[in-house]
C-alpha cells in the first residue's frame, strides 16, 4: 500500500491518498479524493496482477491532474466544477511512465510508447520499440531513452524515439520503421 499528498486545483483544501486493492477477485486502486467539504472514494479497476506492469500514482500538469496507474490501467483525473472526473487512458497494460517536458506523459506498454498530450489526448503511438518489454525508460530534452527486448539477442538494447514524432531509432524490432 502506498500513501501520497497531492493538491489538485480546484478543490478547496485537497488532497489524496492512494492504496492497492486486491481482494475477493477484485483488481484495483482506491483513490480517496479530500476536499474541505468532504471526500470522495474512488476505485480504479486494474489491468493485470504482475510484477511488470505500473501501480503508482503522480502529479500531471502543475497540480492541475494526476495520473493515477492501477495494476497497469492509467487513467487521469481531475476536479471540475468541484466533482473529480476520471478519464481512462487506452495503454493496456502501463508499463513505465515519464513526464514529458511540454507537459505530456509518455507511458511504456510492453513493445511501444504512448504520449499523451497535457488534455489527455493521444498525441502518437511510437514506432516498435520492443520485442516485449521496456525498462529504464527516462526523457532527456527532446528524446526519450530506454532499454528494448531484443528477443533474438536475449538481451536489452538501447533505444531512443523522437519525442514529435514517436519515432523510434535503435529498435531490435524488424517492424520498426
């Protein structure tokens, strides 16, 4: 289970705290949502129960949203009109996820990046990066650096994809572009 603080605008005096859901064959996150006017508990179905997919929970946009990752399901919420609306984001299952200098969010599924702009609309999906599986994902100016699944080579290589474009260079993949 984990815990965190964050201020969401629009909410007076907000705040949320996160844990891990998983009983009676129910995969998911609580959410609770506090507001001075009270509280709202939400629960944010999973993806897959696995060591390899995302659970966690972080501030989007300068407090205005956060993105909330449950067993690999991503979704981005925030507060209008004082009531939290949810929008789930389509990556299945949410691997890795890194924040984009121009606000965006890259999220890691096992063989592609997707981005996400600052609305929560998809910008692109990434050239294949992967035969299956993505680690040390990390966003370094323009560019976003990671390791790929070289099946063949049973082995992690180096990729890079173009933050613009989503396309990817380095790619053990044969379908890469």
């Amino acid at each position: 289970m984990r815990d965190a603080e964050f201020v969401l605008e629009g909410s007076p005096e907000p705040g949320v705290s996160f844990s891990g859901l998983h009983a009676d064959e129910r995969l998911g996150s609580l959410v609770r949502f506090r507001t001075g006017g009270g509280q709202t508990i939400a629960r944010f179905a999973g993806y897959v129960d696995s060591p390899l997919v995302a659970h966690e929970i972080l501030e989007w946009r300068s407090r205005e949203a956060i993105l909330v990752v449950s067993y690999g399901q991503a979704y981005l919420c925030s507060v209008a009109g004082g009531a939290l609306v949810a929008k789930e984001l389509d990556v299945r299952p949410a691997t890795s996820l890194a924040l984009a200098p121009d606000g965006a969010v890259v999220i890691a599924d096992f063989t592609c990046l997707h981005k996400f702009a600052p609305d929560g609309s998809r910008e692109w999906i990434s050239d294949r990066v992967s035969y299956d599986g993505i680690q040390a994902l990390a966003i370094h100016g323009d560019r976003c650096a990671l390791e790929g699944w070289d099946a063949p080579g049973r082995r992690f290589v180096p990729v890079e994809v173009d933050l613009t474009t989503g396309r990817a260079t380095g790619s053990p993949h044969h379908s890469a572009r």
